[in-house]
C-alpha cells in the first residue's frame, strides 16, 4: 500500500513590520530573527578611526529605517515553539534584508545556517563598508565573552 503525502505547506509571515534589534523585526505579531546573518549585539561596540562606536545600535537603526511600516515577508525556516523562536528568510519588495545588512555591512554572513551571502560579504570588506571599515570582534564570540564570569 502506497501512501499519498501531501508536500510541506511553507509558512510566510507577510505584514506591515519593524526592527526589534540589530537582526531580528516584527512582523505578522511575531518576532523574526533574520536568517543566515549575524549583527553586532545593541551593546557591541567597535573602533573606528581610533574611536568607539556603536556598531550594534546602528545595525538596528539601519534595519529599522529600511523596513519601518513597510511590508515584509518571511518563510519560516526554523520554528521552534518551546522557545517562541521563529527564523526567517525575509524580504522586502523582493530583495532579501540579510543580504542587504551584509551589502551594506551592517552584519556578517552566519556560516552555520548558509554561504549564500559569500559574494556580498567579500565585496563589502573590501569596500569597507559599515563594520568592515573598522575593528571589531565577531558577534558570536563578543556574546560568549558577556557570557562569562568576570
């Protein structure tokens, strides 16, 4: 006997949306958390030109401006309902937002979720753009660093 599977519905979460932080939004009354990306946490800093900045908190501003009230729409690639955790691949007119925090150098590429990003992250080093134009300490390893005992 044969069984007829239906295929995987995919879930889009589509509506009117806004930045929570430096790589997550709102949208659909869910909080996205951008796929294949990693930003700056709010309360990372980096050195440019000798001086502290606040690279987190202008990744999420950058975010916000872009999408503010603007329609989003986010396929669900990971959601995990212990944790309320939904990530997402999500776009804005089209055009993918994790590739446009990496065009613009507002994050890195998350090789553990894609290499998709390989392309947009090169060019963007070499334009020195955004994080890229300064010396910082990759988001995963800042975040383990505040993890530990002082």
């Amino acid at each position: 006997m044969l069984l007829a599977l239906a295929p995987a519905r995919a879930e889009i979460l589509s509506g009117p949306a806004n930045g929570l932080d430096e790589d997550s939004l709102a949208v659909g009354g869910e909080r996205v958390r951008l796929w294949g990306i990693d930003a700056p946490d709010l309360g990372q800093t980096c050195t440019r030109g000798g001086k502290p900045w606040a690279c987190g908190r202008d990744a999420a501003r950058a975010l916000d401006r872009l999408i503010d009230g603007k329609t989003v729409r986010c396929l669900v690639i990971v959601r995990d309902k212990i944790r309320r955790l939904v990530v997402g691949d999500c776009t804005l007119g089209g055009e993918s937002l994790s590739r446009w925090m990496i065009v613009n150098g507002h994050a890195i590429m998350n090789t553990r979720q894609t290499d998709a990003y390989a392309k947009e992250e090169t060019e963007a080093r070499e334009a020195k753009r955004g994080i890229w134009g300064s010396t910082f300490e990759p988001p995963w390893e800042w975040r383990a660093r505040q993890r530990r005992p002082r």
